[in-house]
C-alpha cells in the first residue's frame, strides 16, 4: 500500500507526495497531459519533438543538465500516444533545486532557432536510425495507421512522416508550448524522505506564480468498430519474414484492460508460455514471437508478432497463431496456469513499489487517469480475474473481423 498526500495550487497544478524515509534520494516526477494522440494529422512528432526541446534550456537556466548535475541529481524523459514525461532524481539537501529546474521551463521556455535547428536534426536522425533504417523497425508506422482509420493513435510518437519534423517552425514550438506546458495540464509528483508542508511551500514558491493556461478539452475521433479483418503486405530487406497481427482492445480504465494483460500472459510471457511451446519449441514455426497489449489510455491493441523460421509459409504460421487463439475461446484457462500468470504480475507489482522514482511515475500515471489511489487496488483488479473473464475477452476481441494483419515480406535473394 503506497500512502501519499495530495494538493491543488490555485493555477490547477496538482501535486502528489509520497513519504519514504528508506532512501536518501528524492525523485521528482513532472507529466505532461500531452502526447501524440494531440497532435494534428499533418504536424506529427510534435510532443516528442518537444521533449527534446525541453532539454535546450529556459530564460533564466540556459544548460539545464549542468545545474542539476552540479547538484549530484539525474534525469531523463519520454514521450508516450498519451503523455509526456519528465523526472529527475537528486539529493534530499537538494531537492529545491529540481523546483527551480521544472519550474522555470514551464514558465520561460527558451527559444532559440538554433535549439531548434539542433533538436529537430537530433529526432529527424533518430527518425532514419530507429524507424527506417534497422531492420522491422518501420513495422509500427505501418501497422498503426492500418488498425486505426480516425483516432489519432495511428501514428506513432516519433510521428507519421519525417517531412513533419523537417517542417516544423518556430511559431508552431511557441503554439504547442503555450497550449501545452501549463501548471493546469500537469501532474508533480514528489517521493522520498519529504514531507508535505515542504513540498507544499516549495510547490507555492516555485511553480505558483505561474499562469493558467488554456483548459485541455480534448474531442478526439472516436474510432468506430472494425467490422471485416484488414491486410497488408510489404518487402523489406530483412533477413526473414515477419507477421504482426493486432486486435482493438478497451481503454485503460477498463476492466477488460487487466484480462487482455493476463491473456497476453497467458500467451507469451515465458518459456512456458503457450506460443513458445507450441510454436517456437515444439513445431518450429517461429524462431521468436511475442504477445503484448500497447497499455494506451484510449482503447488500445492487442498484439501478436513474429518472425517465421526458413520454409514456413505465412499461411501456416497465420494459421499457428488462430489455432492458439481458439484454444482460448474454446475452452477455460486451467486454474494453475492463471494463478501462475497472476503471482508473475503479482511480484512485478511489488517491485515497482520499491523504487522511489517508479513510484513516482506511477501515482502521476494513476492520478491522470482518473485517481492516484487507482495505483493500490491494481493488484486486486488482475485478481479478481477469471477463467470466464479469460473465455469472454478472447471471444469477444480476439476475432478476425476485429484483427488487422501486417506481412513482413524479407526480399527475395536472387
């Protein structure tokens, strides 16, 4: 159980903290209620962009890292389709030095053409190094936009193509900023050995003066049900064949979201998972393949990918992977093989809740969809899960017509 004190500055900024007396080090975390799901169609990576941008150094803290190295602490961030997210850890007798850091780039962003220039080439190469230039890595950009035709979640974060990037302005970083970067669309998180009057006074201080910004009132499309199974092929040099197939799934809030995690579980989580022992142990179809959920706040997807071994056509290992999935719908998970899935999560679950900066994530996380306490009853939602949840969740999603197929065709060598 994770005990945490919760407040509201005046300009909607919440904060969260979290007393824990085992550690010397504080984490700090900042999210940001943006991602790429906020993104317009034509103008994408815009979030991630920003994360970079982040970094270039505020009005009056021109090298950010500098400072906070100086105080003995680290960061780092990441960009999510939902969130944007910022933390740092640091020494106790340092803490206020990460409230002078956060705040000041929430309120005085610097820019400069030249931070911009640099951030934009800095994602455009990682654009060409991670997506386009490594083998399977351009799956995503191919598959996402395939199984979703309207919600914004059909292109990645880095974004939907390079040119976006390339193109991007100076007034278009101030309008994102401005609309974006505002104590009212932001989560703090503080956890360590604090206590919360401090934090309370610290938060006032640094982050109170800072102004309300626009309400983040989203009207995201709302992706209608895929109601006839969807395929692409395409040829890549890669040195085998590969197979994507992804199923919608509900929302993050949902209970649904704690069965498909179980049943990805279920399926690969292991070697004693079913796709590894049916299909890259025993029949050697797949040299490695894999089941997971993407976790997104809006619904999400159920994925399903591997790589064929030599000879095996995709009808056969397609047909690999629906014969696993009936299994599912036809007949009840043994109570031993869920329980066993169940003590996994269990355990993964008490391990986050030893390190202070996941902590910290993780209650922002909580708090932005829907409530910090959420964090402490996790484990009681994959608990109450099962053999009927199991059975109903694989008939009701894991269908063809609700399934969007990507073929990975490796080059023909002449």
């Amino acid at each position: 159980m994770i005990s945490f004190d919760r407040f509201q500055l005046d300009n909607g900024l919440r904060v969260i903290v979290h007393n824990d007396k085992s550690t010397p080090i504080i984490a700090m975390n900042v999210l940001y209620d943006v991602g790429a799901r906020d993104e317009h169609p034509d103008k994408t990576g815009f979030a991630h962009l920003f994360e970079h941008l982040m970094f270039g150094g505020s009005v009056n803290i021109p090298h950010y890292d500098e400072q906070l190295e100086k105080a003995g602490g680290t960061n780092n961030a990441f960009t999510s389709n939902d969130v944007t997210n910022y933390y740092l850890t640091i020494p106790k007798n340092n803490l206020e030095t990460g409230f002078w850091l956060e705040s000041d780039r929430m309120l005085n962003l610097a820019f400069s053409k030249k931070s911009l220039e640099v951030q934009k080439n800095v994602v455009i190469e990682e654009f060409r190094e991670v997506y386009l230039n490594k083998p399977y890595r351009d799956a995503w950009l191919l598959l996402s936009p395939l199984a979703y035709k309207k919600h914004p979640y059909r292109w990645p974060t880095i974004g939907a193509d390079i040119r976006h990037i390339e193109n991007v302005t100076m007034e278009d970083t101030k309008e994102f900023y401005q609309r974006f970067y505002n104590p009212n669309n932001a989560i703090v998180t503080i956890a360590g050995p604090v206590e919360t009057n401090k934090i309370k006074e610290l938060s006032e201080k640094w982050f109170g003066n800072i102004p309300v910004g626009p309400p983040n009132n989203r009207k995201l499309p709302v992706e209608e049900v895929q109601t006839e199974a969807r395929h692409l092929h395409v040829e890549r040099d890669v040195p085998a064949n590969a197979i994507y197939k992804a199923w919608h799934i509900p929302e993050r809030t949902s209970k649904d979201y704690y069965i498909s995690d179980i049943v990805s579980d279920i399926l690969s989580n292991g070697d004693s998972s079913r796709l590894y022992i049916e299909l890259v142990k025993k029949k050697q179809i797949f040299s490695g393949i894999d089941a997971y959920i993407t976790g997104s706040i809006d619904p999400g997807l159920f994925i399903i990918s591997g790589r064929l071994m030599n000879g095996i056509s995709f009808a056969a290992a397609e047909q690999a992977i629906n014969d696993i999935i009936k299994e599912l719908q036809d007949s009840y998970v043994k109570e031993r093989e869920l329980q066993k899935v169940k003590n996994r999560i269990e355990s993964m679950l008490v391990f986050t809740e030893i390190k202070v900066l996941e902590k910290a994530m993780n209650l922002a996380m909580f708090e932005l969809i829907g409530d910090a306490t959420l964090m402490n009853k996790e484990a009681e939602q994959y608990a109450i899960v099962n053999k009927n949840d199991m059975l109903s969740f694989s008939q009701k999603y894991l269908t063809e017509n609700n399934c969007s197929t990507l073929y990975y065709h490796a080059k023909k060598t002449e």
